[in-house]
C-alpha cells in the first residue's frame, strides 16, 4: 500500500503525486474523510483520480492512499432485495447506521451484511474434484431465487472438508485443496472487479424470445433472452413506463434495475411498486428477484459512471449460476453525461459533440457483455443475460452520438414517439420507426409454440400500418369518405390493430401483462374481422355498416378480459363476427 499528496482538485477529479506504485484502475482512498476513487490515468508518479464522493474541502497536501485493487463488487447471498448506490454501497444499510436520508461522504459499510447468518447446504461430499464454477452448495435466498455458491475462478481441486449448517458470508463453509496442494478456505462470498467481464465456456446465438406481456414488444418487435435492446425518445416519451414494465413482467429469473443519473422519483415508484407487485410466474413478490442499482441525478457524477458496470458484474454473476437475467440501465445517456464530464476535467481531446472519442466502445464493451452463454463450470449448466438501455437524446435527435452509437451495437430499437404519449397511447412505441433483427433466429421457436401463422399475422398486421400511414395522407386530401370501401377497411383494421391490441394500460391489471397465447389470439381475431370484412365487400355490403356491427365493441373490450375466462370468451367474439359479417354479406348481395 503505497501513498501519495493532491496537488490538483477539480471537481470529482482528483490529481495525486507520489503513486509510483499504483497501478490504473486502483480503487484509492483520498484525504481524512477516506473519500473513494479510482485511477483513470497515470503519468509517472502523478495519477488522475475519479472521486465517487462530493469533494468539496478537499485540498492540496491531503494524503492519499492506495489499496492495490481495482474497484470490485462482493458477489454473494444478501444480492437479491437490495438497493445499492453506484459503487455498490447498501443504501438502507447506510441510512440505519447514519440516520441520515443522504449519502455522507467517507460512510464504510460493507455491500454483504456480515452479521446474516443462512442456511447452506452442501451439494458435493468431501473427496470430490471441482473445478473453477463448480457448484458446492446453495442457499434459498427468497422464495423465487436459490443461491447457488460457486467455486471461485481461477481455482480447482479437491474439496477437503465441507457441511451443511447456518453461516454467514464471510464463514468458512468448505476447505480446498488446490492441484498445486495449497489448501484454500471456500466462503459463500467472492468478489469480482466490476470492468471485466465474467469469464463463460461458450457463447450461443439468442433462440429464444423474453416474454415481457408488452404485446407491442413481444408481437411486433421480440428481443431474444440474452440479446440487446435499446429505448430511445424524447423527455416525456415514456422510457421509464416502458423499462419498469420490462422490469416487472419479463420472464426472466432475476432483474438487476439500474437507475443511472435518473430522478429519485422514478427510483421511488420503483421501490414502492415492486414489493406489492406479484410476479405471474412465481406468485411472489417482484423484489424477491430483484437487484436495484440507484445512482440519481443528485448523486455524485463519477459514481454514475461506475454503476453500469456495478449492474452488469452483478448480472453476469447471477448468469453464471445459470438463470435467465436482465439488466435494465435507465439511462444510458445520463452515463454517456457523466463520461463527458470526466472527459474533460482530463482535457482529453473531445469527439462529436464533447463525448469522448471512446464513447462508441465503452457503449460496445457494455452490451457485449449480454449474451447465451454456457456457464464455467463441469456440468454444462447455460445462463442468459439481456441487456436493455434508455437513450434520453436532446429533443428526440437520434442523430446524437450515443443514440447512434447505441443503434450500431443493439439488435431491438424501440423507438419512443411523444407525439404518441401525448395522445395516452401507451407503450408508446412508434411501429414505423422500431425493428427488431431477432425476428429470424426467433422464428422457429414462435413456429414451433404458437404456430406458423403468427409470425405471418404478424407480417400482415405490419403491412396494414404501413399501409394506413400512406392512406392518411390522401385522407387529409380528400376525407375519409372519399376513399374506395377497401381503403377505408384498412384504415379500421389498422385503428383496431393501434387500438385494441397495440396499446395497453399498465393501470388495468389484466391488461398490463399478456401472454403469448392471448396475444395470438386476440391478434387472430383482428385479422380475421379484416378477412371476413373483405369477402363481405366483395359481396355489395355496405363498409359503415361492417364497422357498425355489435361485436366491434366486444373486440375493444377483449384484451380487459379476465385472464381466466379469456379464451372462451375470443372463440364467443370469433363465433359472433362471423354469424354477424356474413349475415350483412347476405344481405348486401341481395341488395345488388
């Protein structure tokens, strides 16, 4: 442990000489109050520190003093149900001990409670050879989550003594005897630095698609579990409703939420939201899954910086345990802030519009870090990590370097449209400007559980909105009524597709969540409503009188069916509209 004394303080950056010994990316510890940094760069003994705490009163001649270690995470039960700042520090922890609603600066807690004691049992007998990943035991951390403990990385051999009984994270619950022969005392606590990834066998293209009962998301423009998405739009947009619904109903087994330079009200609703919600797939609590990482826009901004990798590391730990994750950073661009802010205190050369020049591959090395992976370890077990951002762009213009820089890494582009929330249409995803590139990996799994005509009512429900945005402007031209009857059918179908299925309200509890099965068939009835109409057209009814029939209101209201009664009640609407549309298709060929 080497020492060293400011000479330079600017802002959260922090110029120390007589660090010789230290090395980049060392966690440091600056002046009397201990404050927390980390080398960013280092020019003969003098080194540039990013201080995650507010420095004001911090001045030349204080000591500064080096830990040796890069900035880690403890990995460990405990994970799951906590709220951490971006450097991983136990925000309730904090408030217990200082009595203080705000973060006082130099606070040492540990990120793991020390004191907890839980319940291990041991899943390997004495005499066994592990390797790196390996599983020795696990703990039920909630109901929903069984914590699986792990040989470290970069250690194997035979396990000497372990037991089953009542520890705490830093107890010793197995011994090791390494292949060199030095013996290795196992706990159920590892630490992991939070800017490199975590190792994996393999990697595998994404197959399967995460249900996240957003039927804008699921239908239109899948992401595949272990895949990348993005959420651009501009303040107001709603991509904060669309990531907290993410959060909420993915089909995933754990949510690391990051809140990274966002407002303490949006953590908040979160944190008040959460524990009364109930997952569909566990019938348990929402934050018995759940990790929360808030670093708000009142935090200090170097702290923002660190807390996607914070997030990430914590994910990719979870991952490797093979579970299904996804880590929800909100907002990317309030990072992207922070790495400009700390770019220039550097007088680093600026890129485009005063980003750094390695925005773009801070952005990559981010989102490379999701992915289907088959996990280190002997028994071949594979996880998923998928990675979700919010790009907040100035005024909507994704012409900005991270909206641009996001949209050459990410596979789902959900583009936000205000005009669209304005309106209360919710999730407000604009259907022209979104794509997804998953759709072909992703096309035999939908073929296989849901049939092969999904993805072509899928197909056709994209062409009838497409088909309706060039119609409207020879509407505004010439009126609705002024259209020929096949036209205007479109332009209904389309309504009905924006309307009745597209659009959801996260207030009704059975429309915020709908699975797959229900989608496809409320989507069918749509469809088939257009067909039906169409063959009615060609047979001289009248098009007021199809959009008039009894059963379009029975349409509007099927997606606020009980989740229970839902399926018998769409064969009833299907059943309806045919016996309905043909009866006026009967009528109209007499009439002609």
């Amino acid at each position: 442990m080497s020492s060293g004394k400011v000479v330079k303080v600017s802002g959260p950056l922090v110029v120390a000489t007589g660090l010789s010994e230290a090395n980049m990316a060392d966690v440091v510890r600056v002046g009397e109050q201990r404050l927390i940094g980390e080398v960013l760069t280092m020019t003969g003994d003098a080194a540039s520190i990013q201080v995650y705490e507010e420095t004001s009163g911090l001045g030349p001649g204080a000591v500064v003093e080096t830990t040796g270690a890069p900035l880690s995470v403890e990995l460990g039960p405990g994970l799951i149900e906590m709220i951490y700042d971006g450097i991983q520090r136990p925000l309730e922890a904090i408030a217990r001990i200082t009595g203080s609603n705000n973060l006082p600066r130099g606070v040492e807690v540990p990120a793991l409670d020390r004191e907890r004691k839980w319940e291990f049992e041991a899943v390997v007998a004495p005499g066994t050879h592990v390797a790196e990943g390996d599983i020795i035991g696990t703990v039920r951390e909630t109901p929903s989550i069984q914590h699986k403990i792990m040989v470290p990385i970069g250690l194997s051999g035979t396990i000497r003594s372990i037991q089953s009984g009542t520890y705490t994270v830093t107890d010793t619950v197995a011994v090791l005897e390494t292949d060199q022969g030095k013996e290795k005392e196992l706990t159920m606590m590892q630490k992991w630095p939070v800017r490199v990834g975590r190792p994996y066998a393999k990697k595998f293209a994404p197959v399967t698609p995460l249900q996240s009962g957003q039927r804008v998301i699921d239908t239109m423009f899948p992401v595949a579990k272990g895949g990348t998405a993005a959420v651009p739009g501009p303040f107001g947009s709603g991509k904060t409703v669309v990531q907290h619904a993410l959060a909420k109903w993915s089909d995933v087994d754990v949510v690391v939420y990051i809140g990274c330079g966002e407002r303490g009200n949006e953590m908040t609703d979160v944190l008040q939201e959460f524990p009364e919600l109930v997952d569909p797939r566990t019938g348990e609590s929402l934050m018995k899954r759940t990790v929360l990482i808030a670093n708000t826009s009142d935090m200090p901004v170097a702290a923002r910086e660190a807390s996607v990798y914070t997030g990430i590391t914590i994910a990719e730990y979870f991952r490797d345990m093979g579970y299904d994750v996804a880590v929800i950073a909100d907002s990317t661009s309030r990072w992207a802030e922070a790495l400009r802010e700390m770019s220039g205190r550097l007088e680093e050369m600026p890129g485009e519009e005063g980003y750094p020049a390695y925005l773009a591959s801070r952005l990559s090395q981010f989102y490379e870090r999701a992915g289907v992976v088959q996990c280190v370890g002997s028994d071949g077990r594979r996880g998923s990590l998928t990675a979700v951002g919010a790009v907040s762009p100035p005024g909507g213009d994704l012409s900005e370097p991270v909206s641009q820089g996001t949209m050459r890494i990410v596979k789902v582009f959900w583009a936000l449209d205000s005009s669209l929330a304005y309106a209360r249409h919710f999730p407000a995803v604009n259907w022209l400007n979104s794509y997804s590139l998953y759709l072909d990996s992703l096309k035999p799994w939908f073929d296989e559980y849901l049939g092969k005509h999904f993805f072509q009512n899928r197909a056709k429900a994209m062409s009838l909105l497409q088909q309706e945005a060039n119609l409207n402007e020879i509407v505004q031209l010439v009126g609705k009524d002024g259209l020929a009857p096949g036209d205007q059918l479109t332009l209904e179908t389309a309504k009905m597709i924006r309307e009745d299925f597209l659009q959801q309200n996260a207030f009704v509890d059975i429309d915020s969540f709908s699975n797959y099965d229900r989608q496809a068939r409320l989507m069918q009835i749509i469809l088939d409503y257009d067909k039906l109409c169409r063959a009615a057209l060609e047979k001289g009814a009248a098009a007021y009188d199809l959009f008039a029939i009894p059963v379009r209101a029975a349409i509007g209201r099927a997606k606020s069916v009980p989740e229970e009664s839902y399926a018998a009640v769409y064969e009833q609407i299907a059943a309806d509209m045919e016996a309905q549309i043909a009866q006026l298709a009967e009528r109209g060929g007499e009439s002609v």
